[in-house]
C-alpha cells in the first residue's frame, strides 16, 4: 500500500487530550471531524479526527477519539500522518504531485542546468529549488510563464530563459 504523507502531530495542547498537528496537505478537508488516517505509531495504526481548529499559525489544534487526556496526547508526539495514495483528490490539468517533481532534470533551452531538490508550497506562491550543476542553488517560482513545460514521462522540467532567473543562487562561495 502506497502512503502519502499528510502532517505530523506535535506537542500536547491544553489537559483534553488535544495536540498540534502540522499538516501538509493537498486538501484542507484532510483533517475535518469523522477522517481517519493511518500512522506509523506501532499498536495505533489509525487515527479518527474529532475536532480540528486553525491556531492562526498554520497548525491545526486537533483531538482524536480515544484520546481524552494529556498523558494519552503526549503519547502521539512525534507521529507522522498519512493516507493512502488512492485516497488523493483528482488533480487538475498543470497540477502535480510535489513528490513528483523532485528529482526532474531542469533543462533551460534543451541544456540541462540541474534538478529539483525541493518544492516550497508556500501560500502565497509555490516555488522549486533547483541544483545547478554549476554549483548553488535557485528557486524559481513555480508558475506556467517562467516553468512551461513539464514532462513526467522524460523526467524533466523546461525554465524559461529569463536572464538573472537562476543566477540569484546560494551556496556558491
């Protein structure tokens, strides 16, 4: 069974049994009350959600049935959340998988220039971090203008060739 990693569970929260849970997520319904999810805690390997409430800083406040105490919350610390690959939404047309563009080969005008080790889904805009065979690294932001091909298939991405766009790296000494 394919695993799809949806978040982690953080430190107790309060004596009811509640904990902060980090969610990474495709779908924000994920961890709405009633979804149970799988988890690599041995002897608990499903989680049902009984209430989940934003914290205002991009956790979830989260209490699971048959936890009703801190001792029991504590005791989920460190766990990691997950579903299974078919439990995924249908992606739209131009949207991917971030796991699946790790590792692509980044090609600017047919010459290969690195490989994405990283993709930031920030809120305001997702970006890549492309390894430059040069040395460093660049983030491009990770829109159809400046990424306009991307083929799963060949294990490759397009940029666009924009001058400065992958010259603004780190780790270059």
């Amino acid at each position: 069974m394919d695993r799809v990693f949806v978040g982690s569970i953080g430190r107790a929260h309060g004596v009811k049994g509640a904990v902060v849970v980090r969610p990474d997520s495709d779908h924000p319904a994920r961890f709405d009350p009633g979804s149970r999810l799988l988890t690599d805690l041995t002897g608990r390997p499903v989680v049902e959600i009984v209430q989940a409430t934003p914290d205002g800083k991009g956790n979830l406040i989260v209490r699971f049935a048959g936890v009703s105490d801190r001792t029991a919350a504590e005791g989920l610390r460190g766990a990691e959340l997950f579903i299974t690959a078919g439990d995924r939404r249908p992606l739209s047309d131009g949207e991917y998988w971030s796991e699946d563009l790790v590792g692509l080969e980044v090609r600017v005008a047919g010459e290969s220039v690195g490989r994405i080790t990283d993709v930031d889904l920030d809120a305001a805009q997702t970006r890549i971090t492309v390894a430059l065979t040069s040395g460093g690294s660049a983030d491009v932001p990770f829109v159809e203008p400046l990424v306009p091909v991307v083929d799963l298939i060949a294990g490759y991405v397009e940029i666009a060739d924009v001058e400065g766009l992958l010259t603004e790296t780190r780790g270059r000494s």
